[in-house]
C-alpha cells in the first residue's frame, strides 16, 4: 500500500488512475481476474517486455493490488494474482469490456 509520505492526489478519479490507469496494468489486471498466472505467461500473453512487465508488477503488489506468491520448488514457481483489493475493481474492468464491447458493435466505423 502506499504509504502517508507519498502523495496521491486529492481527486478520487485521479487516485484511481494513477494506481490502476496504465494500459499495463489494466491489461495484467484484465488477465488476472480469470486466474493467477505466472511471469512468462503474462509476458506471451501481453507481449510485453520483461522490464516493463517487472516494474508493473512490483508497483502493483507495492500498492496492494496483487499478491505475488513464491512456491518452494526446484525451480521456483511464482505466481501473481489479484489481492482483495484488486478484486474490487472487477466491476469497473467488467464495464470497461462493456463499454468497449458496445463501441465495437453500434459506434465503430
């Protein structure tokens, strides 16, 4: 979670989009609202370079969003997936798919 010495902005809309407003993250989250998934699956599955798919997943587990579970096994398996708090944004991503689903069918050329 952030903590008191870094700024969020007063804005409520503002606050949401600098936590969850990337196109990384909302794609990461869009993933992981179907199931946990690991770092080279979400890697294939977004096309995404290492770097930027670290620095997205570590800013997101840093701000609570997602859990990143390590298993002791040879070789370690890690996993990401939402946390309680990123659960919460389901009904926002699923509108987000609604929205895009209806410009889609009745708005785009």
């Amino acid at each position: 979670m952030k903590t008191k010495t870094e700024s969020l902005p007063e804005c409520p809309v503002a606050t949401t989009v600098q936590l969850i407003g990337t196109k990384w993250k909302l794609l990461i989250m869009r993933n992981l609202l179907v199931r946990p998934w690991r770092f080279n699956e979400l890697q294939k599955s977004l096309n995404i370079s290492q770097k930027v798919l670290t620095d997205n997943l570590r800013a997101m587990e840093k701000d609570g969003i997602l859990t990143r579970t390590v298993y002791p096994e040879v070789p370690p398996r890690v996993e990401y997936a939402l946390s309680e708090l990123g659960e919460s944004m389901r009904p926002i991503i699923k509108s987000l798919e609604a929205w895009g689903i209806d410009y889609l069918e009745n708005y785009k050329d």
